[in-house]
C-alpha cells in the first residue's frame, strides 16, 4: 500500500490541473470506491470548477475545487493518479476521470481498494480536520510519542508504527526502515525502550519521513543504497551496516525485515525496587 511518500508522489501527477478547469466529469459511480459519497454531487459539484489546491496527509489526499468543494483520495493497494491528453478515453479501471481543457485527470483502481470522497462546505470536512497529527508536524512530540507507547506497553513495536491513528502515513516498508536506523528489534514491546532510545526513535521517524518525501515523494527516485529499503526486497538480502543476512518473517501478520546483529531483542525493562 502507498506509504507517506508516494502518496506525496502520486498527488503531484494531478498538479497540471491546478487552476484548470473541469470541463467534464466522467466516473463509475456503482463502484463501491464511491462509498459514503454521492457520485451524482460529486459530477454537478466539480463541473466548471478549479482546481485550487492540492494537499497531503499521511496516506490521505485532499483536492480543493473553487472554495467549497473537497475531493479526498485514499489510494488503498493498487490506486494511482495520472494525466492525460485530454483525448483519453476512460478504461475499465478509471474509476474517476476529470476533463480539463489541456488534461485528463485520472483515478485508476483495478481492484477497487480505494475511496474516492466528496464534501461541499466552507471548511475542509471532518474527515480531513480530524486526522492525526502527522510525523513531520511540530504535535508529533516526543512526550506524545512516549504517552502513546506508554499506554501499549505490552504491544511490540513494528505493529504500533503500523497504526494510522497515531502514525499516519508509516506503512510496512517505513516501519522496518525506521526501527532499523534505530537498531530496535521489530517485536521488542514499547514498554522495554528507555527514553534516550525513545528519543533516538522520535527522531528517525521524522528524518525517515521526511528524507522519503524528498526522494520518493520529489520523482519516484527510490532512496540510496545505504538504507535498508533497496535490500529488504531482495533474497538473500545483506545489511547496508554490517552486511549480516537480513531476516524476514511475519510480525503481527505483516511481514517485517531486521538485520539480527545491529537489531537486538529485548526485554522489558524490570520495576525498580522500593
């Protein structure tokens, strides 16, 4: 699934658009990506609009239409955005086609895991306003961070970095890449982290973050051979550090990948004795 950064990537496809605009709405509005929204108000809504802005989320997108119309974007697993001459003729798969003058713009989902959804008010809507502080925004704090692993003591690490309520827009590959520069074993329970290695974990959440966004999230470019990213794809795969075998097996149902020797495993951390 789309992670913080190519969600950045993918909505700057649609960027031809901005102050364009929509000549003509072409969409299949059966299709259950439109859940929760109404495809006949999103057609009359965004005919003879401009597009005005384009923003990101963690792995939402949030496109404004003139002052009041707000199109969201979740890509799911297999959404993308593109363009096209305005000659394109809509696919099976295009679920959601805007006709500018100059341009097609195009939301493809062959297997319908994502969601398109629509609002007119003066004021972004709910569902946007109401999201998580992401990692790269001054509320992701360190003692925000602490409260939350706090609270999941017991739980390991590589499924809390998963939970979109609190880290919205880490996905699996960001996980592992970001427990990795802090030499953190994916299943050590929160409650085991002291808080200088908290700390070191508050941070590389946000340098990870950030350093995708200026690869992947700029031009699709994927990050360089000295992260973990190039080579947890790979069998037989080797640790950029110490080129030790990297592991990969199933943490919490989603596959997770850890070098053995630079990611030790521990404990929790023993009460103090009164």
């Amino acid at each position: 699934m789309p992670e913080l950064a190519e969600v950045f990537y993918f909505s700057r496809q649609w960027r031809p658009g901005l102050g364009r605009t929509i000549l003509r709405v072409c969409l299949h509005g059966e299709k259950r990506v439109f859940r929760g929204s109404s495809p006949r108000a999103l057609r009359e809504g965004l005919s003879g609009r401009r597009l005005t802005s384009i923003r990101t989320h963690g792995k939402q997108m949030l496109f404004r239409f003139g002052r009041d119309c707000w199109l969201g974007v979740h890509l799911g697993m297999t959404g993308t955005l593109l363009t096209e001459s305005s000659r394109h003729q809509p696919l099976d798969h295009d679920h959601l086609v805007l006709y500018t003058r100059e341009r097609a713009l195009i939301f493809r989902d062959p297997r319908l895991f994502g969601r398109i959804r629509f609002t007119r008010s003066s004021r972004p809507p709910s569902w946007w306003s109401e999201l998580p502080p992401g990692p790269l925004s001054p509320a992701f704090s360190f003692i925000r961070l602490k409260s939350f692993l706090q609270r999941r003591g017991g739980t390991p690490l590589k499924p809390l970095l998963l939970l979109q309520e609190f880290f919205p827009g880490i996905g699996n590959w960001m996980a592992d890449e970001i427990l990795w520069r802090a030499r953190l074993h994916p299943l050590t329970p929160a409650a085991a982290v002291p808080d200088r290695i908290l700390r070191t974990l508050h941070n590389m959440v946000r340098k990870v973050s950030l350093a995708a966004l200026r690869t992947i999230g700029r031009n699709g470019q994927d990050p360089p051979a000295t992260w973990l990213f190039p080579h947890r794809w790979q069998d037989g795969g080797k640790c950029p550090r110490c080129r030790e075998a990297l592991i990969r097996r199933p943490v919490a149902g989603r596959t997770a990948c850890w070098c053995a020797r630079c990611q030790k495993p521990a404990l929790p951390r023993r009460p103090r004795r009164s």
